[in-house]
C-alpha cells in the first residue's frame, strides 16, 4: 500500500495556476490546515495573559433599568467587569463612522454613533452590555452567566404599527434622534414614497 504526501515545498512549487485561461492565484493554506497544523489566536498565549468574556442583549430593542454586576464581579478567577461607565470614566468614546458623506444639495449625513457598551438602551440583539476579564476564558464565561439584568423590553412599549405612523413620535425608534436609519443622507423626501408603500 503506497501514500502519497505533498511537502510544503511542492506546495510552493504549485503556487500559480492557469484554469480556464485565466490567472489564479492557488490556496496556500489548505496543507498546514487539513495537517492539524493551523495556527489560530485562540492557540496564543502569553504570561499574565488574561481573557474577555462579552456579555450580550437578548433584546431587539429595550431600556437597561438595571444590571446587576455583583456575583459577576466575586466570581473566582474574575480580574474586573467594565461596564459603560466605566469606560466613560477612563476616556473611553463611541466607534468612530467609517463613512462621511455631504450630499450635492449640501446636506451633512446624520449620523448615530455606536458604543463601545450600551448605557441606557440596547438596539438590536446580542449588542455589548458588559466585559468579563478574568483569568481564563473558561472562568470569563461562566462568570458572566451569573450577571442579572432588568430590561423593560420594547414590546411593552408603544409599537409603530404602520408606515405612515414613523412620520409621527413613535416610542419605538430605535435611535430617536433620527427618522428611520443609524445613518442617512436625505437629499429630498424620497423616503416618503416608503410610506406610500402597501407592503413592506
């Protein structure tokens, strides 16, 4: 019974290839990875090294009236658990916006930036409430299951029911400062044809 095994130089050696009549260039890691041999950051460590556990909404849209931190923050192995305050407090600011655009009319984008940590609303499901940075990953998760929080979630809230009610004060939007998305450009009313839509 023979096998057969491709060295890493063939591998280089087969780096260009010609399908079709046309130039590709050839997948350099599939050999390291099919070998077991793959290198992922979770395979990094370091001395002192300590790890983040992310703690989520399970909400679309809600108010935060509390979180309850405490059994979180006692759990063993758990180093700290920063909240949005405590980003604030050491000059931590929103995620900057990748685009900034001036319509032809001259009209500024209007833009709702995004937090590192929600403060006093979540806005969409699985957005950042809290980091666990304790001393293993294993003992990051499992503090993070203790954390309590009370959401008054956004169904007990007045919906929008139809189109033509976001023209009005609607408690549902989910960036109040805006009409309809986190990030717009309205050179003329064309949203307004959305309203005039019988199905969207």
């Amino acid at each position: 019974m023979s096998t057969s095994h491709t060295s890493p130089s063939s591998e280089r050696h087969h780096e260009h290839q010609h399908v079709r009549g046309e130039f590709h260039m050839a997948r350099q890691e599939d050999l390291r990875l099919i070998q077991g041999k793959g290198h992922f950051t979770a395979d990094t460590h370091y001395d002192d090294q300590l790890h983040m556990y992310v703690i989520r909404s399970m909400h679309a849209h809600a108010l935060i009236k509390k979180l309850n931190l405490e059994a979180v923050k006692s759990a063993p192995g758990v180093v700290c658990v920063l909240t949005a305050d405590d980003l604030a407090a050491h000059g931590g600011h929103e995620l900057p916006h990748p685009v900034s655009l001036t319509s032809p009319a001259g009209v500024a984008q209007h833009v709702n930036k995004m937090p590192l940590l929600a403060k006093d609303r979540v806005r969409f499901v699985g957005q950042p409430i809290a980091f666990v940075v304790a001393k293993t990953a294993f003992e990051a998760q499992n503090a993070s299951e203790l954390q309590t929080s009370s959401l008054k979630s956004s169904k007990r809230l007045p919906p929008c029911k139809k189109p033509s009610s976001l023209e009005r004060p609607c408690s549902l939007k989910t960036h109040q400062a805006m009409f309809l998305w986190t990030s717009s450009l309205e050179t003329e009313p064309k949203w307004r044809l959305l309203l005039q839509a019988p199905l969207l």
